[in-house]
C-alpha cells in the first residue's frame, strides 16, 4: 500500500467520497478520514426556481417555516474536504454515535463513558469538530439547525469539571430541525360512558351533562429532516362526519373550531335507536341478568322508569346479584338471592327472595316479600318472614318476620312475627300464636336520630349558655366597681355645667363608655334569658319525645286467644311493660298513675 497522500474535493456525499478514497488505496472506510475545509448551502423555494445561496447560515430570514415545511422547497449543501489518513486525536478519544428519531428530526451524540476528554484549551472546538464529521459521514446537514451545539458541549464540559470523567453514556443534543405534525384524524368521545358503573345496562344523565363530542379532523404539518430531506404526512382520516344523529328534543349543541358538543336536555339514559341519539326515560326489558344485561344503576335522581316483564315462571325477574338503581322500576317476577335494588317507587308482581336487599325512598308495593326491605311505605301482600323498615306498612297477610315502623296496619297476623311501632299497631285478626306487638320508640330510627340530635343540641346550648354566663358575671362584678368612680366623673361634669365650663373631655368619655357598657350588660342579659328559654323549650320537647311511649297504641279488631305479647318499652329507662291479653281488647296503650307507667287495657 503506498503512502496516502491527502486530496482536496469538492463534496456533496462525504460518506460516498470516503468510501471512494478508501477503496482505491485498498483501506477499511475507518481508515480514511477528512478535514473540513469549508461549506455552502444552497436552497431553492419551488421546483424550477433558481438555487440560491444562504447566507450565514440563518434559513428563517431567507425563508418561512412555511416554505421549509413544503414538498416544493429543497435544500443542499456542497463540502470542500481534504481527504487524508485516519489518525488519532494527541487528546482528545471521543467514543460517540449520532442517534435520532424516526424522521431523522432530533438528532443526539450519545457519548460513551469510556471516551477520554481533557479540560484543555481547545477542547470544545476538538469535540465539535468531531460532531461535525459524524454529522456529515450519516449526511446530515450542518449548521443549520445546530445553533446550540457550543452551548451543548459546554455543559458536558463543566459536569465532567464539576463530577469529573462520565461514569455512564452522555446524551449530547445536537439539534431539531422541523418535526412533521401528524394530523388529527375526525373521533367520537362517548362522555356519558365515562362514568359507567361497571356493566350497567344504562347510563343515566342529568340536564346540562355533556354526553356526547365530535372532534373535527385537523391537517397535519410536513415536516423536514436534519438531511435535508422533506417528509410528507398523510391527510386525516374522516369516518365519522355523519354518525352522529341526535334528537333536538331531548339533546342540544354547542360548535367551536375543534368540536361538537352534545348536552341532554332532561334527564334519563342515553340510548340509539334506529341511528338516532336520544335521551329516554323509560325502558322495558324481558329480564335482568348479569349474563343478559348488567346491572341496572342509573341512579335514582334521573328520570328513568324500568319495566321487567319475564315471561318465562321459573326464571328470576332479577337474577341472583343483580344491582338496580333507578328512580321507578315495576317487576311483574321475582327477585333472585342476593340481588340489591334501590328505586323511589318500586312494585314487585311476584316474590323476593330472603336474602335480597331492597331500598325504597318513597313507596314500595310487593306481593310476596321475603327479603329485607327499606322504605318510607310499604304496601306487601303477604309478607312471609321477610323484614320492612318504614314509615307506615300495610300488610295484607302476615306469616312471621319483622316489621319496624312509625305506623303497621296489618289485615291478617298468622305466627312468630315481630312488629314493633313509634305510634300504632292496627290488627283486623289475629289468627296463630307466638307473636310480639311492641311499642318501641327508641327502635325506630328517626326517632332515635330526632333524640340524639335534641340531646346534641340542649348539651351545646347548655356549655355555651354557661361559657357566656361566667363572662356576664364578670363584666358585670368589673362593672358595678367601677359605679363610685363613675358618680365622681359625673358629679365633675354636673359642676362645670353650674360653673359654666367646658366639663373635662375624658369625664365625658368615661361616662359615655359606662353607659354604652350599662347597655351592653342589658342586652346580654336578655340574651342569656332568651337562650335559656331555648334550651327549656327543648327540655320540654325532649321530655314529649321520652314518654312517646305514652302515645303509642295497638289496635285488634278481634280476639286475643292469650298466646301473643303486648310489649311497651320506656324508650329512656329502656324498662318493659308486657301483657299477653286474651278476649276481645280493642285497644291497649301505657298510662301514667303518678311516677309509675301502667299498661291500660280499653273495651
């Protein structure tokens, strides 16, 4: 191999140029290496424009981000380079490769820790030499858009003075050219499943929610490479321009620049029928399963009203954990085990199953109940050892369980049933044995919420009532020893009258204040007696809501056959009054006879 001689050329493919040079010398291309003597850029606007030469490297004030960005704009660059043989930097032994993103956009030296960089004078321009080179064997263009490459390689300089040599690869910007901006393809965002309960059938709304949006397409930017190169993207997919129909009666919009949104107008579930949005408020279905629909949980505060009419006698209305949540449902079935349901007005055709969990805020109608029922009035037919918590219940015909309410009237009573009441029991017949009648205002719940609260309340006025107390008292102590010092300033004033002088102005001050204070301690004290006529008044309540076991009152149209408890349960002392009559007692109540409570029997 013959001794290499250096060669000037005139470059536009550095990379092609060394690979030439290394192969007519019969070299690897890592052998051959070059100096970068000088550069031109040129860039030409539209396609048969003339080329034009940039000057000082600055391409946004011969042309816009715009032009740069188009498929009609090209941009080159001419090198002269001096090809020589590789030799090793006396310092500097810079281990790097260029990385970049798929577009050739961003471009990064990722310098290995094993590379060796004196803090010498001159070592920032070693490494950029050495970045350019890289740069130009991947043609990559230089100088155009890597205006913070001193800036970078600054502060790699000073971590390596500041932590010494790098301990893991260095991650070097280079610089950004113009990253294609991909467009915004047209979509459909479903807000209303957004807040989906799990596999609920449907998704309630409330006026006002926004449920559905259009978001419209957006063209996208091309962009251009560290290369030079153009990259062109693609137009944005439309297919969904007409999908979305609604009903103007029940949906309204609202339309900007980036989308249509779509609001319901009444409250309800959304649905799509026939390609049409609207907002329903009823819906009829064969059964709810976990297999066929979901549960069901609108919510009981959207207008929705659910039909289940199951055909088919030996399936469930409501299978086996099924959740229902919606402001009016009618069941023409039964409801499975373990199945919960709230609604505001609920009527079951069939049975519930023992172990179900059913709460009503308004009125429940059920034919055979056997589960665990909630309700502000309930209307059962027959209620088989199932339990009701209400205000007032109507039962047609009793077999065991439990009733807890303000108000029971019950046609038939049969066996082993527990009712207790705050006010009245009524019973037209009593036909089996083992039964508990109880007046227990402490067990219902608005009652006992009702004493807390009173308890709560005469406790707090109480504390505070004596809190003000002792600060009245003591104002009042400061007030009346100030009552002779007061007189002096006093009489002072009444002598510079006859005296026909100005009276002092600090005597007038002080009388003034012991007088405003006078009429202060007046307030406070009839504000002190008016908050303790408050807290009498509610002693008073307090004292009603303790004997409203004294109120209560079981009523039976029959007769006793002596084989059922009559309970009255003091609802402060928590003592019992029990009786099992016999014969015909229209009505029992509990009297007071001085400090004892008795029970009354009236004919």
């Amino acid at each position: 191999m013959s001794a290499f001689t250096p060669v000037i050329k005139l470059s536009t493919d550095v990379m092609g140029d060394l690979l030439l040079a290394a192969n007519d010398r019969r070299m690897t291309v890592d052998e051959v290496d070059f100096d970068l003597l000088s550069y031109e850029t040129y860039f030409q606007k539209d396609e048969g424009a003339e080329w034009q030469t940039l000057e000082e490297q600055k391409l946004l004030e011969c042309a816009t981000e715009a032009h740069l960005r188009s498929n009609t704009f090209s941009l080159r660059q001419e090198y002269q380079i001096q090809i020589r043989e590789y030799r090793p930097h006396p310092y500097l032994d810079l281990r790097m490769s260029i990385a970049a993103d798929k577009y050739k956009t961003k471009m990064v030296a990722i310098i290995d820790p094993r590379s060796i960089i004196p803090l010498k004078k001159g070592v920032q321009e070693w490494i950029k030499e050495a970045i350019v080179r890289k740069q130009l064997r991947h043609a990559l263009l230089i100088g155009i858009y890597d205006h913070d490459l001193d800036k970078e390689i600054n502060r790699l300089l000073l971590k390596i003075q500041k932590e010494g040599p790098l301990t893991a690869p260095y991650r070097l910007s280079i610089g950004e050219f113009f990253p294609p901006i991909p467009p915004t393809d047209d979509a459909i965002i479903l807000h209303y499943k957004k807040n989906k309960k799990g596999g609920s059938l449907i998704e309630g709304v409330h006026p006002g929610d926004l449920i559905l949006e259009y978001i419209f397409p957006k063209q996208g930017r091309d962009g251009r490479g560290c290369d030079g190169n153009h990259i062109g993207v693609a137009e944005p997919q439309i297919k969904y321009a007409s999908y979305i129909v609604t009903d103007e009666k029940t949906i309204s919009r609202e339309e900007d620049a980036e989308s249509i949104r779509f609001y319901a107008q009444v409250s309800g579930y959304v649905e799509r029928e026939k390609g049409v949005f609207t907002i329903s408020q009823e819906l009829q279905i064969d059964s709810a399963s976990f297999k066929k629909t979901g549960s069901i949980e609108a919510g009981k505060d959207k207008e929705i009203s659910l039909k289940i009419k199951q055909n088919i006698s030996s399936e469930d209305s409501v299978g086996t954990g099924v959740k229902i949540d919606i402001q009016k449902l009618d069941v023409s079935g039964t409801v499975g085990s373990h199945a919960k349901i709230q609604a505001c007005e609920l009527t079951i055709g069939a049975q519930t199953h023992k172990k179900s969990e059913i709460t009503v805020t308004e009125n429940a109608m059920i034919h055979l109940h056997r589960g665990n029922l909630k309700a502000k009035e309930a209307n059962i037919n027959i209620l088989e050892a199932g339990k009701v918590e209400a205000d007032v219940v109507h039962v047609s015909s009793m077999m065991g369980g439990e009733i807890v309410a303000r108000e029971v009237f019950i046609d038939i009573l049969y066996s082993n049933a527990r009712i207790t009441a705050l006010e009245s029991i009524t019973i037209n017949r009593i036909e089996g044995e083992g039964n508990n009648l109880v007046i227990d205002p402490y067990s219902i719940s608005a009652y006992h919420d009702k004493i807390s609260a009173l308890e709560l309340e005469i406790q707090a006025k109480t504390a505070h009532l004596d809190e003000e107390g002792k600060a009245f008292i003591t104002r009042q102590h400061t007030f009346k020893e100030n009552n002779s010092r007061i007189k002096q300033f006093q009489q002072r004033i009444l002598n510079a009258q006859k005296n026909q002088t100005a009276p002092m102005k600090a005597d007038l001050v002080r009388v003034s204040q012991y007088k405003a204070e006078a009429e202060n301690l007046k307030n406070i004290r009839e504000e002190l007696q008016e908050a303790q006529t408050r807290i009498h008044a509610l002693q008073a309540q307090l004292n009603q809501y303790y004997e409203a076991d004294l109120h209560g009152v079981i009523t039976h149209h029959g007769l006793y056959n002596g084989h059922n408890r009559v309970l009255f349960i003091d609802p402060k002392t928590r003592q019992e009054y029990a009786i099992t009559p016999e014969g015909k007692v229209p009505r029992i109540r509990l009297q007071r006879e001085g400090d004892e409570k008795k029970i009354l029997l009236e004919s």
